[in-house]
C-alpha cells in the first residue's frame, strides 16, 4: 500500500470525495483516507502521478 499526505481536508465530506476521486483511478483496487491524520493509502498498479492528479482535480493536495 502506497501513503501519500492530503492537504485542505477539513470534514468527513472533503475525505470521502479525495477517496471517491481516487477509487476511480484506472488501475486502483483500494483507497483509504484519513482526515485525522491528513493521510491516504491506495492499493493498486495506478501510478503516484496519477493519483495526485486525481487528488488535485478534487480541489486538494497531495504528495508521496
């Protein structure tokens, strides 16, 4: 499972829409987020790019 940092998640809505953005990745089969920590684990074959893209797209940010 890879981690990456989220930033700008304030509520339980803002982390389900970063984890619904991720899931529909191609190539990813899970992603985990937590707002307590500000963190995310995705499991699959998507790369590191895309996913941030993904994150970002949602209007957040993330990094490795």
């Amino acid at each position: 499972m890879e981690q990456y940092n989220v930033t700008g998640m304030s509520c339980a809505a803002c982390s389900t829409r970063v984890e619904k953005a991720v899931s529909s990745v191609p190539g990813v089969t899970g992603c985990a987020v937590s707002l307590l920590t500000n963190s995310m684990g995705v499991e699959g074959t998507a790369s590191a790019e895309d996913i941030i893209k993904a994150v970002e797209k949602a209007g957040y940010g993330a990094s490795c």
